[in-house]
C-alpha cells in the first residue's frame, strides 16, 4: 500500500482525486496499551531475568517509543545510578529498535536522538526523575508525569551538579568604580546599564556562579551565564501575567547543552537561551517569557570609561572561591569541542566561534563576531527594519591558570552593541564613543541608544553572544548575513 500511495503521489494523484485510497502512513508498532509503565519500572529492575524479558518483549513489538529510555540507560548505567546488569543486552537492543550501530557511545546516541522526531512512551518523565533521583532527590519533584512540558524530556541532561550545586549569587556586594582595586583594566565584564543605573559583573566571578539575582536602578533582573554555550544573558525579572518577580537557582540540568534554571516560585524549568519555560507548572500559561535587557561583554577599562558612574561587583561574595582567570572553565574556553552532545543542524561555521544572535516574533539572524570586530561598524537589517551592529574594541583574550589545563588561553567574546537605525550609511565616528550617519551628522554612542545631535534616539536591540553550536541547536532556521 506504501509503495502503491508513493507510487500514484509521484504521478500526481491524491486523495481527493482517487478518493477511495487511503494512503496514510500506518500507525508505529507498540508495545500492549498499558505495558509501558511496567516495561519501563523492568528496565531498572536488579534481577536481569525480568531486564531481558522486556527487553525482548519490547523488540518483538518493534516499540520505538522505547528508544529513549534505552539511551537514558545507556548514561544511567556508566554514571553508575542503574547498575551494570543487563547492560550488554541493553544496548543491543537499542541498535535493534533504532538501526544504529553506536554501542555505548551515550553522546553519539544523545546527538542522533536530537536529530529524530521519535517519541517517548508514556511514564517516561516520571520514570527519569526516579532514576536521576540518587544524583538530586528533588528530580523526584521536577521530572513528573504530569509537568508540563514544551521539550521532549528524554533530551534533558544531568549537567553533573545538584540543584545549585553551581550556587547562585544573591543581591551580591557591589562597590562604585572609584573603590575597586580588585578589578584590572583589561579583564572581562559583562556589563549592563538600566533604571538609569550601570553594574559591571566580572567573568571571573560569574564562571563560578552563573546566576546572580540582583536589582539595579529599581528593576529586578537575573543575570543568567551558561559557561558551555559562552552565552551571559541578562533577564527583567519581573513577567507579564505574574504577580512577583522571578528568582533563578541552578536545576543542574540542561537542554541541548543549555543551561535550565528553575524560578524559585514554582520550580518551572526556563532555558537560559531563549528566557522560556520548557517544563513545569508555567509552561503553556500566557505564553510567558522572559524580557532581555541590554548587555555586554567588555573590557572593564572600557565600560568604565562609557559609564563612569558604574557599580561593579565584589569578590566577598559569600563564597570560597579561587576567583582567577581561568578558573574552572578555562581548559574547556580554549578547548574546540563540546562537553555535551548537541546535534549539528548548520555547518557554516565551526561549532565554537562566537556570534552575535538577534530575535523577533520568532525570527533569527546571527552574526559572525570574527566579521564584526573586522569591519569595526556593520550595517545590516533584521525583522525588516535598518539595523547597525557596534563592534570596536576588537576581541577579548583572557590569560589564565586552569588546575587540569595548566596555563590557558582563550578568548571570551567582545563588545558588540545593536541599534535600530532610521537607514542605512553609519560608519565610525571621530572617536570610538561616537558613529556618523549617512549625513555626517554624529550621533553618540549610549548603553540604552544612539543619540542625534537633535535628541534623535535609534534604541538598542538586546542580543545573545554565543558559541555557533548552541544558537543553531535553538534557532535551526537562523538567518546569516549575505
């Protein structure tokens, strides 16, 4: 019937004209409606007799649905949380059901599952939480049969610490420009400038922390780092639909080597890539998502100089930690690879250069860092409308000491600022804090906007520095620059 239905659409005849045909695809096999909670509870079962007796009932059903839980396995067994019995078998019966050859290569099987439209049976969140359990208790409570969910659960990764085991930083301590001797002129900070105030948040600190929950100029906000995607990203706290600001912990979870924090008010899972909520109780409410607020990653020196009224924060964070360059992540900075698997969807560039993401109304576009440094001033549209992109202070090496890599060396992004423009023609200024436009009129460079000579405003457009594998993984259909 396959055949024949392929056959008759090549030729150009339908349903409607043959209408007595029906050429649907004939449903997946499965296993008997109502086994799968039992087939998934002797998976982890101790004795291997009961392991292998699903094992083949559910190859005999051909139930791909099944695959998920077999590559679950396949980590759970080497991290040591589902025992080794019946381990072998496991993984022959995943290359049975899945076609694939890749024994117990859990990242190789991880990525492949990304590029698949496969399912997971029913049960399957539930059962991961108890089997993650050991590892954070409190996965119990997270991963539920009933959450709701807008990911595919079997692509949630243990990242390796408990929920904040990587501790968030609260209100930290911050001193005034003048008073901070800790900080060196050359260093990065991801600076950001709203509520008419400026704070700068040093790496160094931040590569310890990731999350840091403060308040500036009167507006709550979340600074949200992700170390494996090289993306720090600043959140308003307060949610549209919410009657309190939200307040981030780290889940020790991830998605598609994305960090997931979980708001302490419902312990919904958000990516820190798109300020979503992908699993838990806020997940389908009002469409929430959280409002990105104007960052940048710079030298200190630099955004010292352009908000001379800056706070900057402290290393008395609480904390003992050896806040140097380089530590812990260096050797991974300055590595090419990957820590967790994430599937390649776009090759244009290597999966570790950085670029500069744009998003609107569900549009993409990204921009090659490297290009941007390079031409200094870059004119450009995105979402139909003139856009300019600011990249002048060049790109920023970090020198540093890494306990497993010894001395490191890697670079962390630069300063690249967005503006809507009225049209296109900016070009540099007489000086770095300034652009002309396609008049010569010289308008100044500002955290919140370009400014005219006669109060014209063209306002930032708040973007994401990332590594190329994690935007893609996100944003598959991103546009890039002709």
């Amino acid at each position: 019937m396959a055949r024949l239905c392929g056959a008759l659409a090549r030729v150009g005849l339908g349903l409607a004209a043959l209408g007595w045909l029906a050429c649907a695809e004939p449903p997946a096999p499965t296993v008997e409606a109502g086994r799968e909670a039992a087939l998934l509870e002797a998976l982890v079962s101790e004795q291997e007799a009961v392991q292998e007796q699903a094992l083949a009932e559910i190859e005999a059903a051909g139930d791909q649905r099944f695959v998920a839980p077999l590559i679950e396995l396949v980590r759970a067994g080497q991290l040591g949380i589902a025992g080794r019995v019946a381990y072998n078998q496991r993984v022959i019966a995943l290359e049975r059901l899945s076609g694939k050859e890749l024994g117990g290569d859990w990242f190789g099987w991880a990525e492949w599952f990304s590029s698949t439209d496969l399912t997971e049976p029913p049960g399957f969140a539930g059962w991961k939480g108890r089997l993650l359990s050991p590892l954070e208790p409190r996965y119990l409570e997270i991963l539920t049969n009933d959450a709701p969910t807008a990911i595919r659960v079997a692509e949630i990764d243990w990242g390796g610490v408990p929920i904040d085991g990587i501790p968030p930083l609260e209100t930290p301590e911050h001193v005034p420009a003048a008073d901070a001797d800790h900080m060196k002129a050359a260093e990065p900070v991801i600076g950001v400038a709203v509520g008419g105030a400026s704070r700068a948040y040093p790496l160094r600190i931040l590569d310890w922390h990731e999350l840091v929950n403060d308040t500036l100029g009167g507006i709550p906000l979340t600074l949200a780092y992700c170390t494996l995607c090289g993306s720090g990203i600043v959140y308003d706290g307060r949610v549209a639909g919410l009657d309190e600001p939200l307040r981030f912990g780290t889940s020790g979870l991830l998605y598609r080597s994305n960090k997931l924090m979980y708001d302490r008010s419902t312990t919904t899972l958000w990516s820190q890539l798109t300020g979503r909520p992908v699993l838990g109780e806020l997940v389908g409410r009002n469409d929430l998502e959280l409002e990105l607020l104007p960052a940048v990653v710079t030298r200190w020196g630099d955004w010292k100089l352009r908000n001379p009224d800056t706070t900057v924060l402290t290393p008395n964070t609480g904390h003992d930690r050896s806040y140097e360059p380089g530590e812990p992540y260096g050797g991974y900075f300055a590595s090419r690879d990957k820590l967790f698997p994430v599937f390649q969807n776009r090759d244009e560039l290597a999966i570790k250069d950085r670029i500069f993401g744009l998003v609107d109304d569900g549009h993409a576009k990204a921009w090659d860092l490297g290009k941007l440094v390079q031409s200094n001033v870059t004119n450009d549209e995105f979402a139909g409308r003139p856009l300019v992109l600011v990249a002048t202070s060049g790109r920023i090496d970090v020198e540093g000491f890494n306990a497993q890599a010894r001395p490191v060396r890697y670079d962390v992004g630069g300063a690249v600022r967005a503006y809507a423009t009225p049209g296109p023609g900016f070009r540099l200024g007489p000086d770095d804090q300034s652009l002309l436009d396609a008049e010569g009129q010289r308008w100044q460079i500002t955290e919140e906007a370009l400014i005219s000579p006669t109060g014209a405003r063209a306002p930032r457009r708040p973007g994401t520095l990332a590594y190329w594998f994690a935007w893609q993984a996100f944003h598959p259909k991103t546009e890039l620059p002709k």
